[in-house]
C-alpha cells in the first residue's frame, strides 16, 4: 500500500488520478481517474456525433444524409436498430453510473459510520475500557491516576479519526493489519510500515555504490525516529503484546487486541508484568506492592508501589563526602552524594600558593614554572606546577643531530652540532625530499615542477608540487536528491548532500517540507490539528490534513441558541452543526373553536415533502432524492376526551373534543324481544321509548322483529323439536314415539318420549324390559334364569353336575355354585386304593420279567458272537455245550397269563358296581 501522493502519476496532488466523483455541468454524475474520464462507454465520452444527453447532433445528422445518396430513404429496421441499440447502451451507462455513485458514497462514509458510534457504542466503549483495566485496578484499589497516559491511547483506539497512519494520513480501522512502535506507540498500517523500511534502506545504502545492499542500515519510525534493525522490518501482524497473530475481529474488545493479559516487562524493569489486558500504547506503573527500605538505609522498611519503591526519610544522608573531612548534610537521596559545598584554604600541587577553593576539589594546579634545578645543575625545571620528581635533564645523554643520521655524547651545556650531510627528510608533499644539507627547524617547501592531474582528473597541468590544481569545470552528477546538480568546481566524485531547501507541499496541503532537498516522499507533516464542535468546548487532535475528514467529536454540552419557535425557551440538546433539531415541546397555543390548549409537539418549523418537482430527462440521470420545506402548520383538531352516551345507551365514551355528537358504538342493540328468547342484534341504534315503557331493555319499534323456530332446549333424550314457533314460556310435552332396544338387545320396543324423558331410574328399566328370558350366558357355561334386565347378569347357577373321585370310580350329582364355591368334594375309598395298589404291582412284575428276559436275550447273542470266533468243532460239539436253567417266568408264563386276565375282568366289574 503506497502513500497517496505517491499513487499520483505525473504530479504531486492527491486528487489527481483518483477514483472520486465530481458534480458535472449537467444532472448525470461524471467520474474522474479509475471509474471516469473520457472512456468507453461513459457518459462524457459519448461517441461522434452523440451528445452527452444522447441525441444526434445536427453535425452528425448532416454526415449521415451526406451519407445517403439523393432520393433514397433508410430502412425502417435500419432506423428501429438504431434506436434500440441507443436505449439499450443509455440503460448500460445508466446501471454503470448508479453502481460508481453508490459505491462512491459508501466509502465516503465508510470510515465514520464504522468507527463513529451512538450512545450506545460509548456505553460499549466505556465497559471495554473499564474490563481492560479491572486487573490492575483490583491491584491499586481502583486508583486509575496512573491510567492516564494508557488510557488515553485506548480511547484514541475507539475514536474515529484520532487514529492515523502518518505515511499515508490515512484512518487505521479496525479490520486492518497495523504495527506499532516501541518507542512512540504510534500505530502504521502494516503495508506502509513495510515500505517505509524498504524505503529508508534503499535510500542509505543508495548514497555510496561501494557497498549498496551489503550492510546492514537500520530504519527509522517516522514519528520518532527510533531506529530499527533490517531484521525488525514487520512481517506478520500481531495484536499489541504479540502473542497473538492475526488477532480476530471482536467488537468486544479493544481493537487490535487478543483479550490476553498484557505480560509485558514493565520499563524500567521491576521484575514483574503487565496486568492490563492487550492494550495500545504505554504499560502502566507497576502497581505490586514491595517491601523497601529508603535510600539511605537507615528507616525500617515499609510496603510501597513496585513504580515508587525508592522513597526518601528526610533525615540527614550522613555518608562521608570525597573530601574525606566532611559529611553529607543533604536528606536522603538517591545515587552518590554530591561534591562537598564548603570552602577550604589549600595549597597546589607544588606547593607555593595557598588559596581558598572548594572543599570538593583538593588537588589543583597553578600557572607558575616549576623553577627547579635538574640534577645537572645547569638547567632548571620548565614544567608547569606538577607531582613528584622532575626527572633528568633533557639535553643529557646522547642527542641525535637535526637530521637524526649523526648521534653525539656532548655536556648538557652545549649544542649538539650539524652532521654535513644531507636533511633527506619527506617534504609536505609526500613525494619529494629535502635536499638541504642537515639544519635546524623546519624544511623548505617543495619547488619541484610536475605533472599533476586536477582533483576531478579532467586536466593535467606542469606546476610546483606544493601548489594544488584545482581546474574550472563545473561537476554534473545529481546529488543525493536526484533534482539538483553538484554544480561544485573540480568536483572528486564524493558529491555532498544537498544543501538546498525542499519546500515540496506535504499531504496535509496546508505545510511545506522543511526538510533539506531528498529523493523520495517527505515525511510526514509534523503538524497536529484541533479539530472542535460548533460551541469549542470539545475538540479531538489529528495530525494536519486530516482536519477536512475527520468528524467533529461529539460535544456533551448544551446548546446554547435561541429558540426558532414560539416557546420561550428551547428543549436542552447537545452542541451540534447546522440547524437545531425540530422543537418536540408541547405546542399549548389556544384554539379558537374549543378554547382547549393544543398538546400536540411543537409544529412551527415542521418539514414538509416537496411535490411537483423536475422530472428526469433521460435515462442518464441520476433520481433525485426527495427535497423537504420547512413551514408552519396549523395546529391539529382538539383530542380533549369529553364523555358521550351512544345512541343505544350501552356506554360513555370520551370523544374528541372535534368530533363530539351522537355515535354508535358499533355494539349489537340487545334488547329483549317480544318473544322474551332472543335479543336485537341491529348496530347500536336510537329506540324510540314511550312512557308506559318502565323497562329499558325492550325492544322499541326500531328494533327487529323475530322470525325464527322454537330453539329451547328439550329434555334429556329427546331428540325432537319444538312443533312451535318462538314462543315465550315452557314447551309443550313431546308425545311423538320413540323406538328403542330391550336390555338383551334383541327385542325393538315402541315407547312414547314423555315417559322416557320424565322417567326415574327404575322405571326406565321396566320401559325396556321385553319380559323374556336373558340370553346371556354365566361363566360357568350355563343360561341366566333371570328374565331381560340390564348390567350383569347374577352368579347364582343352581343345576346339577356329576363330581367325580380322583380316581373315576365314584361319582356324585351336586349344585353348580357349590362345584364353584369349592364347598363339596369326593375322595377315593379304601377299595379305591387296593385296586390302585394290585394295579401297581402288577406293572413292577411286567417290569421284572422284562428285564430279565432283555438279560437272556444278550446272554444268547454273546454265546453266539463267541461261537463264530472259536469255530465249528464237530468233536468238542458236546463238551462246549452250557446249559442253561430257565427262569421262573419261562417255566410258569403259560399260567400266569389266563391268571392276570381274571384278576382284570373282577376289578373292572367292581369299579362299575361300585360307581351304580
């Protein structure tokens, strides 16, 4: 992103080449840089023979019947076309420019409608700022004096306009990448900062082409010039205690913030952090309290604030001062004591004069010669009042000639001589040597006679060596500033910076650049400006240029003019630009009809919609927005409620005092009509009353006369309705037949309505009783003897059923209830169990002889599976034979079989004779 006066090409103005709209002559809206000017398709570059309001031009006409040959006529579709495709681009460049005009406005006033807030935002503002501070308020006990200087910045940090980049005098919004520096806390837009570094190196390393992009130039702030690394050119973009990057937008918090704790090291260093949540500029004072002692030691140690840890007792400091005689009388102090304030008689360093000087300063020298006799006892000291020994005589020992070739052991008192030879010492001029012979004190000048180059190295000239040639040319290389000629005479090459004054208009377009002639943008104007309310009680600083952008800052004072209206004084507002807000008081003028006071709002300046005004001529205008007049109008009807009775006398309204007379009230009438059951049901209306009338609630003439049925409500079960008309009094007795079912559902019976309706309980249960037997069955499986009769039937079933023994032998009629009841039962007897047990024993019997002959059976398959193994032995036939007894059942089975059927036929004969 670069600095608006830098976009601009080909001229330093800010205007120039920008997309903003300007007022054209006419009524449409022309636009200028990116989205106007003169190009394709827009409305000042309507094509030849167009005009900008889209017609034909009689030139252009002229050139299209020049066109036609004589006689000739164009086509109709021809001429349609034409006038199709004119509509169709009138309708593109209309949409064209009402997108420009609206986006146009919309950054216009974009910066002030998203930074600029209501009432409500400062009450936001004010619960964010309160919420960033409550950690170190809580540390302080709500002390906020050291706030100030913090707080300041977090509330320019909410402030429309009071935030500005100054590299592009630009508003920093809240949705923007920014960057702010440690020394100033000033904040930058995140592009321009960038380029600033990349700016400011490029325009150091640039000034030698020796070592261009190879050291490492620092960069300026461009507010206080606090100087930075290569390596600290911003990158990324932080939130102000840089833990975050890329803080996200929370309308919540101080922008630019995290909502993180500071944690800062607070300056100078204490040791402890931050405690504010992420805030711009400045940390606070530390406010943790430390136990310290003062600066002298000698009082107890108290608790203080961390940021005012160094106090002072007041008792004398008492430490020894430099002079090592006296003491410090001063009270407690921080760092060393100062020089000792008295005044004392001491004497110099050599010791001839006394003279009285401060106390702070013993050692001190005076202007006189040592005087001194040296050891050589022909000289005497030269030195100017001096410590410690003078040392040996400088003219002993061995002394070198004036040429140094030549060394001589001589008496201190004499000279040492010249050598003869020659000086051979270097001249001035680096070059030549002295070719005099050994002498005292300086060389001569060299005289030689060369060839020597100009300092620009254009000419070349013979002349003395001790005489510089400087030539005439005038040297051409820019200087610094790329604008300026060196213009110096035999310029080296090293040009110097230059020297003149820039003077260029800086952005702010109300200063010039005091700065020196440089390559580049100049720095921002330095300049701030007060940008006040109507009154000036209020005001907001911005830096210069910014005053035509900035909104002025709202004002909590009243406004102080006189009324516009007819009221004496004027409702209390707040200072504002441009006319007062329209008067909302009680207008309380007297009317002339009622002579009621008028409660409506004050209405002498009311703004009216103006109607009639100029139509749009074509489709390239753009729609006028809806102009209002201000004019007085006459005060509304009276709306003082005054108590009315409706016409049918139901109610007492309050009407309007305007609108008072005789009204409905929109109710049903509902008075009682002849027919004492029903109501009139006619709008609220005006009945006529006489005066044998005693009851107000009957129907008048006007009232409606009933013509409908009888709609009372019959008894209880009786669906028929009344054969009569609406009536008064009881209805007539139904006599019509009604046809029912019996309790057993199976019989129809045909009983008049009266009976059933006036009938109790018992007596409709002979009604439909059809004197037959019930059909229903009871649970035992047997028929209801009762005759039909509703509910359940009764569990009292007295036939007779067979009951038998366990064991079916003996059997016993008896009644059905008690079979249920569970009160009778049978038992076997004793021949019963006999039978039972001969029966038993029989079975065990069978049991035995089978099992037994199951044993002979697989006796029989051994022996035989035995046999087939061993072989057919027709001599040992005999001796392998076993034999076999038989068993009980084998010998007597014959006898026992005709025994058991006897035994079976004798007990069958007995059960059924013992049955009978």
């Amino acid at each position: 992103m670069e600095a608006s006066w830098r976009q601009v090409a080909g001229g330093r103005g800010r205007a120039r080449g920008r997309g903003t709209a300007a007022p054209s002559s006419g009524n449409g809206v022309h636009l200028r840089g990116a989205g106007g000017g003169r190009e394709k398709g827009s409305v000042g570059a309507a094509g030849p023979g167009l005009s900008p309001g889209g017609a034909a031009t009689p030139a252009a006409a002229g050139s299209s019947a020049r066109r036609c040959p004589a006689g000739s006529e164009a086509p109709q579709t021809s001429v349609a076309g034409a006038e199709l495709m004119s509509q169709k681009k009138f309708e593109e460049i209309k949409k064209a420019n009402q997108a420009a005009a609206k986006k146009i406005v919309e950054e216009h006033f974009s910066s002030s409608s998203e930074e600029e807030g209501d009432e409500d935002f400062e009450g936001k503002r004010g619960k964010i700022v309160a919420n960033t501070f409550i950690t170190y308020t809580t540390q302080t006990d709500g002390d906020v004096r050291e706030l100030e200087r913090t707080k300041q910045y977090v509330n320019e940090a909410f402030q429309a306009g009071a935030m500005t980049c100054l590299i592009c005098i630009a508003s920093v919004k809240r949705n923007q990448a920014v960057w702010s520096c440690s020394g100033c806390f000033c904040i930058f837009h995140m592009p321009c900062i960038q380029k600033w570094a990349k700016d400011s190196q490029f325009l150091v390393s640039s000034l030698t082409d020796d070592d261009f992009g190879k050291r490492d130039y620092p960069w300026p702030c461009p507010k206080c010039r606090f100087e930075y690394k290569r390596s600290d050119t911003p990158s990324r973009y932080y939130c102000y205690c840089g833990k975050v990057e890329d803080p996200p937008l929370d309308p919540w918090l101080v922008p630019h913030s995290c909502g993180q704790v500071c944690e800062r090291d607070f300056k100078p260093s204490c040791g402890h952090k931050c405690l504010l949540l992420c805030h711009p500029g400045p940390c606070p004072p530390c406010p943790k309290m430390v136990t310290t002692t003062c600066y002298c030691k000698k009082a107890k140690p108290i608790p203080r604030r961390c940021s005012a840890k160094e106090w002072s007792c007041q008792l004398p400091c008492g430490r020894k001062l430099l002079c090592g005689q006296h003491k410090c009388e001063n009270p407690c102090h921080a760092g060393s004591c100062p020089p000792c304030p008295r005044v004392s008689r001491q004497k110099c360093v050599c010791g001839k004069r006394v003279a009285e000087r401060s106390c702070a300063s013993p050692l001190w020298h005076c202007d006189q010669v040592c005087g001194k006799t040296l050891p050589c006892g022909n000289h005497t000291c030269e030195q100017v009042c001096h410590v410690g020994a003078c040392g040996d005589c400088p003219r002993s020992g061995k002394r070198f000639c004036p040429c140094q070739k030549s060394k001589f052991s001589l008496p201190c008192t004499e000279d040492v001589p010249t050598c003869g030879d020659s000086c051979d010492k270097v001249l001035e001029c680096g070059i030549h040597r002295c070719s005099q012979r050994c002498h005292r004190g300086p060389c001569e000048t060299c005289r030689q006679e060369v060839e020597k180059h100009c300092r620009c190295g254009k000419h070349t000239k013979r002349m003395p060596c001790h005489k510089p040639y400087l030539c005439e040319t005038k040297c051409v290389k820019m200087r610094d500033c790329q604008k300026h000629q060196c213009r110096r005479k035999c310029c080296p090459g090293n040009c110097p910076p230059c020297d003149q004054n820039c003077g260029r208009t800086l952005g702010c377009r109300n200063h010039k650049c005091p700065s020196v002639c440089h390559r580049g943008s100049c720095y921002p104007c330095p300049e701030t400006v007060d940008v006040k309310c109507n009154c000036g009680n209020t005001k907001v600083t911005v830096p210069c240029g910014r005053e035509r952008t900035t909104r002025p800052p709202k004002c909590k004072e009243q406004c102080s003019r006189p009324p516009t209206c007819h009221h004496t004084s004027q409702e209390k507002h707040r200072c504002h630009f441009g006319s007062c807000p329209p008067c909302h008081q009680p207008c309380q003028k007297v009317l002339e009809k009622c002579g009621h006071l008028c409660p409506a709002p004050c209405h002498d300046q009311a703004l009216i919609k103006q109607t009639g005004r100029h139509q749009p001529t074509g489709p390239w205008e753009q729609p006028s927005e809806p102009a209002f007049i201000q004019t007085a109008l006459p005060c509304p009807p009276c709306q003082v409620p005054i108590p009315m009775e409706c016409l049918g006398k139901h109610e007492v309204s309050p009407l309007p005092c305007h609108a008072v007379g005789p009204y409905s009230c929109k109710r049903a009438c509902g008075r009682t009509l002849t027919c004492q059951n029903h109501t009139c049901m006619k709008e609220c209306h005006k009945v006529t009353e006489t005066d044998s009338c005693t009851d107000k609630k009957k129907a008048g003439p006007e009232c409606l006369h009933c013509e409908e049925g009888c709609s009372k409500s019959r008894p209880s079960g009786c669906p028929h309705p009344c054969v009569l008309p609406c009536h008064p009094g009881e209805c007539p007795p139904c006599v019509q037949m009604l046809r029912i079912k019996c309790h057993c559902k199976i019989t129809s019976l045909y009983v008049e309505c009266r009976k059933i309706t006036t009938a109790d309980v018992n007596e409709k249960n002979l009604l439909s009783c059809c004197k037959n037997q019930c059909p229903k069955e009871l649970p035992c499986g047997h028929r209801c003897k009762e005759m039909c009769h509703p509910g359940e039937c009764p569990f009292n079933c007295n036939q007779k059923v067979k009951l038998r023994c366990p064991c079916k032998r003996i059997k016993k009629e008896v009644q059905c209830n008690k079979v249920r009841e569970n009160q009778i039962s049978i038992e076997c007897d004793t021949t019963c169990k006999e039978m039972k047990q001969k029966a038993s024993e029989l079975k065990e019997a069978e049991a035995k002889a089978a099992l037994e002959e199951e044993k002979r059976r697989q006796q029989a398959e051994l022996e035989a599976f035995e046999n087939r193994l061993k072989g057919r032995r027709k001599k040992n036939r005999k001796r392998d034979e076993v034999a076999v007894e038989l068993t009980l059942w084998q010998k007597y089975k014959y006898y026992l079989f005709p025994l058991c059927a006897i035994v079976v036929v004798v007990f069958a004969w007995y059960i059924a004779n013992a049955v009978d």
